[in-house]
C-alpha cells in the first residue's frame, strides 16, 4: 500500500475541482506526551505504538493554498520566498504531488508558523494539518474528521493529531492498510495544566525524525521502548483521567528520556540533546527536589517543553524567564 492509494480510497469519487481560489486553514502544534517514535510502515506512516499529545491552543500554522498556473509550486514561510530546492519545499512538493490535478497543476502555499520550523516544536504536524484542512476547503470534499486525521497523517504521522485542541490520541491501528490509524480527541480537561516552551535552539534540526525512527530499529533498547509506550499510553491517558499531576509528570518525562535513550543508542549515533538542554534539565529537577511540580519533555531537537500546574506559574516563569507559556485550554470550544 502507498500513499496514493490511501488517498485514493479516501477520496473515493470526489473531484479535484477547486471550489475557490484560495483557501486558508489554521492547526495548532501538538506535543506528544506518550511518544509516536518508530514506524510498522514508512511508506504510509503506521506507528509501532499509539501516542498521546497535547495541542499548544494559538501555536501552530496557518496555510493558504491557491492554484496557479505556472511550471512548478511557488513557497512563501513567514513572508519569505523558499527556493524549490530546499528540504522544506521538496517534501512539500511531494506531499503535493498527492493532489495535483490537470487544468492547474500547482500551486502557491503561504504558510506562517508561529514556532520555529524544524526544530522539535511540531511544527510538521501544524504544517501537514493545515494543509489537509485547506486542501478540504479548496476542493470541497468534506471529509470526515477521521479520514483528514488520515490524510495528515501521509504529511507526517504526528501531523494526525494535529486536528484537535486539547489532549489527543492517535491509535495505532492493527489494518495493513492504516484505515484504523487515525487520531480523535480525549474528551477530557484540565484547565489547570499549562505547558512552557523553552527554546534552546531555534536551528533546523540535524536528524529528521523519520531517518531518526529508522536509525533507532538498531538500538538494542528497541523492544523495551515498545513495550514501556504502549505501559505509558495507558497510564498517561489515566493519570489525566485521575488529574494526578505528580503522576502524570513523571510518566510524560519518563517517557521522553526513554526515547532519548533510543536515539541515542541507535547506530549511527544520534543526539537531539545539546549542552544547554541538559543544563535546563538539571535545573528542573533542582526546583523539583525544592518541591516545585515542574516536568519536562522533548522531541526531536533540543528544545524543551515544560509541564506545571497554573498555581506554580508564577514560580516557574521567574526561574525561566525566556519561558513561552501556553494554556492549552483557553482555545477548547
Ligand atoms: O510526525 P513526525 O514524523 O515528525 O515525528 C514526530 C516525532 C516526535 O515529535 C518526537 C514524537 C511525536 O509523537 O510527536
């Protein structure tokens, strides 16, 4: 099965005939608290393991897209021209050679992210799902939550869970053909729980996850980290369930360092973590042992995500004074 042909079995009768001349969607950028990291299909983006993410409310990307008539797609990021060559644009042009059709072949994407792209903030995932969801007004095809959560996916697996506000899972799915890999909301709230963002870096990342999943199929931790995420998926989604805080710190955190310690056994070796990021590190689990609840993940990059509770925000702000608050529940309609 190839992307195409997931694509065809979604779309189905529907025509590529665009219904306006321009069409503009936002997503926000999610951060997984229960790791996606390891591919059963590359071709189509099955996960090994189902993941939890929470997304960042009014942080993300807003895509619009406008057929053209030209020779080839036409890229802007944040106002500025992007060269067709570039790693950004080529995995663009990809993703949208899935969807050309004849009578104009290309197309203009403009696209403002309000994160750095590239570098760890799941700015992929935003990208890939405002995409999907401009491409579903363009076109009209009113699809089905489901089916654009699928859609996403063929941009970048996390890109799934990148529909929703609030917490997310994406279920892993048992079908060859990924019919039952999609993500949906988890109907639950905790208006208490903020999220930090940390930049270390604002660099593009050296390692694209995708090579980084490949690379880790060598470590010798592999098998361990499948069975310890599918432990933490449940865990996690019940310690949000309980609002165990203390609980769900420590599972979110345990499991970030656990896929650290896949990349960085895999061979050749990989390393996400720079010097400062582990400062910040150390830093956390001093104010920890000082009593204040803060956790930490991270992704693909060495940029870290901290979790805390609004009561200590105040505390948490002055320790990290560059520190990017978010409230995830601010933007739950
Ligand atoms: O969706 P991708 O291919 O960019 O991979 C995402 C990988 C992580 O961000 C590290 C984990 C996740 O679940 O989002």
């Amino acid at each position: 099965m190839e992307k195409k042909d997931v694509i065809e079995k979604i779309l189905g009768q529907r025509q590529y005939i665009p219904r306006q001349d321009t069409a503009t969607a936002f997503a926000p950028a999610n951060i997984a608290l229960c790791k996606y990291w390891g591919k059963r299909n590359s071709l189509i983006n099955l996960p090994c393991t189902s993941s939890i993410s929470i997304s960042l409310g009014d942080q993300g990307t807003t895509t619009s897209i406008t057929p053209i008539d030209s020779h080839g797609d036409i890229f802007y990021v944040n106002g500025q021209h992007i060269p067709l060559t570039s790693k950004f644009a080529a995995r663009m042009q990809q993703f949208l050679d899935l969807f050309r059709y004849p009578q104009k072949k290309f197309f203009e994407i403009k696209t403002i992210s309000t994160l750095p792209i590239g570098a760890g903030f799941a700015t992929s995932a935003s990208g890939y799902a405002a995409l999907i969801l401009a491409l579903n007004t363009l076109f009209d095809w009113k699809l089905s939550k489901k089916n654009l959560s699928i859609l996403a996916r063929m941009g970048s697996g996390s890109a799934s869970r990148s529909l929703w506000q609030g917490f997310v899972l994406w279920r892993m799915g048992s079908l060859k053909n990924g019919m039952d890999s999609y993500a949906s909301p988890i109907p639950l709230v905790w208006p208490q729980l903020r999220i930090g963002l940390i930049t270390i870096s604002d660099q593009e990342k050296k390692w694209d996850s995708s090579t980084g999943m490949a690379l880790s199929l060598q470590s010798p931790f592999y098998r361990c980290w499948i069975r310890k995420t599918q432990q933490d998926c449940l865990a996690i989604k019940k310690t949000i369930k309980d609002q165990d805080f203390s609980q769900f710190g420590a599972l979110v955190e345990s499991n970030a360092l656990a896929m650290h310690s896949l990349i960085q056994t895999s061979w050749p070796p990989i390393y996400y973590t720079l010097p400062q990021t582990l400062a910040v590190i150390h830093r956390i689990w001093e104010l920890r042992d000082q009593g204040l609840g803060v956790y930490f993940t991270q992704d693909a990059g060495p940029n870290l995500k901290l979790l805390f509770l609004a009561d200590n925000e105040k505390d948490v702000a002055q320790f990290f004074p560059k520190l990017q608050i978010v409230n995830p529940f601010a933007y739950l309609s």
